[in-house]
C-alpha cells in the first residue's frame, strides 16, 4: 500500500515499475486504485471463468415420445430410457403424439402419462403437468431432490466364458468321442450309398 497521492504522481510510479493503474474502487473517497499487470489479470480471470465452466453440468432437455397404443413392454423400456436421463441430471419432456382417430381420445394420452409419472414416482418430479399443444400431449420431469440413482456393477464374467476356458487349460486339443469319426476318414453310410 502507497497512500493517498494525486493521479499523476500514481501514473509516474507506474510507468516506472512497468505496471497499469487499475481503478478498483470508482465510489469510494478518494478512488482506490491499484498497480498491476492488467494484461495478465485478464488473462487468469478467463481462465478462471473457464475451468469454472468445464466443471459447470449442462442441463439438457431430452425427449421421450410415445404413441397412445404403444405397447406395455415398449412402454418399460422408456420408461427405464428416462430414469436414465433422469440420472444423468437431464430434464425429460415425456411426449405422446396423436394421429387420426387417436385425437378424439386425449384421455387415453393423459392416461398413460399418469401411468409413466406413477411408476417414477421418488424418481422423478413433476415440473410441467401433461398438457395437449396441437397434436402432443406432453409432460416435463425432472430428477426428484434426494433421489439417488442405482451404482452401477461391474459385469461378472458370464459360464460361457468360464467353460471355455477350461477347455484350454485342459488340453489343447478336443477329447474325441467314440461314435464321432476321426478326422479325413469316410463315413460308411455316405449320402450316396443311401439313395441307392
């Protein structure tokens, strides 16, 4: 710290040092100003925003879209794809679109939307009530506060793989079986001899 100076005189020490003056307090009685590397400053205040922002999470808005007669296990399985997003920390709008004769029917729409956010309930909250706009009816859900989701495992190694490699440490080879024929010898009964 300097002290209180007039502005040329803190103008000269800085030339002299090499440094800008920065004003950092414009209201205060007398303004306080301060010397520094301006160029620098800015350079580690982007920077700063920036790893700020990398380490930002992005909400998106994903989209799940449904017809009124899609069927139950279809509908597990969006209903899964949400829970996923849902995960993820994503927001998911929940669509069903109408075609035809389905437009005469919304409720049959507002039925199977109650039924997505029922089996997502304590995932799942509700943002946006199912709502018809033109031909889709659509819903917006959003993870519910305090809802975990499930860790996922690593996968176990599956029998197959197991089986197989037990074959390879006993042997190299096949063990041989008394009714399989040894290998380059000729069947008796061909397929020729029995169209005879």
């Amino acid at each position: 710290m300097i002290g209180v100076m007039p502005t040329p005189r803190a103008l000269e020490i800085a030339r002299e040092r090499d440094l800008d003056l920065v004003e950092v307090q414009p209201n205060a009685v007398p303004p306080v100003c301060k010397l520094m590397d301006y160029g620098r400053y800015k350079y580690e205040q982007a920077k700063k925003e920036s790893e700020a922002r990398k380490h930002q999470k992005t909400i998106t808005l994903k989209e799940i879209r449904l017809r009124p007669r899609t069927d139950e296990h279809d509908i597990g399985v969006k209903t899964r794809k949400i829970q996923e997003f849902l995960a993820d920390g994503d927001k998911v709008r929940v669509s069903v679109q109408f075609r035809g004769p389905d437009l005469r029917h919304p409720e049959i729409g507002r039925r199977l939307l109650d039924n997505i956010a029922e089996t997502l309930k304590g995932t799942a909250v509700i943002e946006r009530p199912p709502v018809m706009e033109g031909r889709v009816m659509s819903m917006i859900v959003s993870r519910a506060p305090g809802w975990e989701p499930p860790k996922k495992q690593a996968p176990t190694p599956s029998g197959k793989r197991q089986v197989a490699t037990a074959g390879a440490v006993a042997g190299s080879q096949a063990p041989t079986s008394p009714s399989a024929p040894a290998a380059g010898s000729q069947e008796v009964g061909d397929a020729t001899d029995r169209q005879q």
